[in-house]
C-alpha cells in the first residue's frame, strides 16, 4: 500500500511537470515570467557542475541544522520547566507567547546588528523559529498525561524524577515529535529568512543574486535545493517517530507535508 502511494505521488509530479512544460512551450512563456522545467533542469545542472551552490549550500545547511539543534534544546528545557513549574508557566510562558507573536521578519534586522551577517545571527533566527513549535507541543504533551496513571505513579511511591522519566515523557512523545515535523521545516524558513536580510553566503543569498540578475530559472533551481532539504529534515524527524515511539500505530498522513 505504501508503495502504491508513493508510485502515485511520483506519477501526479510526473503530470504536473509534463503539463508545466507544455504549456511553457505552447504560450511561448517568457522564462523571466515562468521557466520551463527543462529550463530550470539545465540551470540547475550549471550550478552544481560549475560548483557554484555548494559553498552557499554548505552555509545554509550548517544554518539550518544548528538552529534547529538550540530551538529543539531550548524548547525542550523550557516546555518542561513551564510544564512542570506552575509558576513558570504563570509568569513566563505569557511572555514566550508574546515573543512568538513578533514577526520574525520585522526582528531579523536586529539580530543582524547584534550578531553581524555570519552564521551566528541566522542561527539565532533559525533557533527562534524553531522554538516556539517544540515549546508548545511540550507543554501540551506533559500536560496530556492520565490524571489517573499520575495518581497510580505516586500511590506506588514513584517519585517526582521517576514518574517525568517513566510517564510524562513517554506519554508526551507522540506531541513532541508532532512539534519536531513542524519544527523541522520551519528550520528552513528560518535560515532563507535571515540570509535575505543580511548576509554573505547561502542559498538565501544565492537567490536574491540570482533574482538580482533576473536569472529566474536559477532561482527556480534554487528553490527547488531548498525543498529538498526540507524534506530530508521532514522524513528524518518522522523516521526518528518511528523508531522511538513504534508503540504508536501512525497513519501515512504527515503533519505537515
């Protein structure tokens, strides 16, 4: 069944591009408007052979990948200190939520005049973005838990550290990797929105190079760079899911796709 699935999803993507390109070709499209696959294909080709991407892919992988490591660290320490802590979650966790609520896009600027345009401060944005998914689907995991096991737990004299190792933190699994999927793609958007701000190298900057230029099916290529890095943090976070959490029956829908 799951091999059925994913042929049809190989033969949908196989039809869309088919008609894309016919469609460039027959309306004769400008490739400044829409580039033909074929078109970004070759484009793409150039910049890998000629070398090209790698230094700005190398940069924004390290980008996304380290900020993703502190926002899930963070959001894990946190979301169980508010989870566990009441007065944590009284006096702290209204302001993580109003920090949430600024556009990362209106903020990036200030990162960048703090941390300067190398990979500290894409580092931090990436982190910021990814943390507020982990920090939720913490606390709303911990908070999941049955009233009754937790009563069992201490009727059988667990104590504070044995009842968070042995229930609370298998039982919030299930959420936490929910918020990692999520987390996991927004490292992504987090990393490209930085670099367009402020920097020097990566992907993001490639774009706005290349969009600079009017090089529209380089930066279709690009694109296309990214989305398969989103999905490589995607299905390695739901692979994770399956190995530590194989008591759970998960269906084929992801959360995020």
């Amino acid at each position: 069944m799951l091999g059925s699935h994913r042929l049809q999803s190989v033969l949908l993507a196989i039809v869309i591009i088919a008609i894309w390109e016919g469609a460039c070709r027959a309306f004769d499209i400008s490739p400044l408007i829409l580039p033909a696959p074929s078109a970004i294909a070759a484009r793409l080709y150039v910049l890998v052979g000629s070398g090209t991407i790698w230094p700005h892919l190398w940069a924004t992988v390290v980008e996304i990948v380290s900020g993703f490591a502190f926002g899930v660290i963070a959001g894990l320490v946190i979301g169980a200190m508010v989870s566990l802590i009441p007065v944590v979650e009284r006096l702290v966790y209204p302001y993580l939520v109003a920090l949430q609520t600024l556009p990362k896009v209106a903020i990036a600027p200030l990162f960048i005049i703090w941390f300067g345009y190398g990979l500290t401060s894409k580092v931090v944005i990436t982190a910021l973005v990814c943390f507020f998914p982990i920090l939720v689907s913490v606390v709303a995991g911990f908070h999941s838990t049955d009233r009754d096991q937790l009563d069992m737990m201490k009727a059988f004299g667990a104590t504070k550290w044995q009842t968070l190792v042995r229930l609370r933190i298998p039982s919030a699994l299930v959420l936490i990797f929910a918020g990692l999927e999520i987390a996991a793609v927004l490292a992504v958007i987090g990393a490209i929105v930085g670099e367009f701000v402020g920097a020097q190298v990566g992907l993001g900057y490639l774009i706005v190079a290349l969009n600079f230029s009017l090089d529209v099916p380089g930066v279709f290529a690009v694109l296309i760079v990214l989305s398969a890095i989103g999905l490589l943090m995607h299905g390695a976070m739901r692979y994770a899911a399956r190995r530590y959490i194989f008591w759970i029956r998960r269906n084929e829908a992801p959360v995020m796709a």
